[in-house]
C-alpha cells in the first residue's frame, strides 16, 4: 500500500487540519519546525510510518496511527 492508504479513524488538529492518510500524517510531520521534528517521538513515527509505506500492512498502519496521535498530543496539536 503506498502513502495514499487510510487510517482507520481521521486525527483532526486544532488548527484545522486533518489527517485521514499516510501522506496526510508525513506532511504533517514535514511541516514541523526542525528542532520538533528532532524530537525522539517524532522521529520514530516517521519511522512507523515509512514502515507502513512500504509493507503495507494493516497492522503497521494501525502503528504509524497511533505514534503521531502520541507525538500530536505531546506536542498539544490536538485534545
């Protein structure tokens, strides 16, 4: 599955955002400052991510979903 595969439940930002796709989640992550994206918990969801990417997997999906939703509350990007 490439990046255009879909999680299961979409992650609204308080911004307005939202993320429904793997590109959706890796453009999020691209749009943080550098010294955020640096951060450890970042950096293994952008791992979990390309992960998911390339295997395409249901189950590495699920973990690529729930790695940025952790980063993405750590960050208070969403409730």
């Amino acid at each position: 599955m490439p990046w255009t595969s879909k999680f299961k439940t979409p992650l609204a930002l308080k911004d307005g955002r939202t993320i429904e796709t793997l590109a959706d989640a890796r453009a999020v992550i691209l749009s943080l400052p550098k010294y955020s994206q640096r951060r450890a918990y970042w950096g293994y969801a952008a791992t979990l991510l390309m992960a998911a990417a390339q295997g395409g997997k249901r189950e590495a999906i699920e973990d690529a979903y729930w790695q940025p939703m952790r980063a993405l509350k750590a960050d208070r990007m969403i409730g």
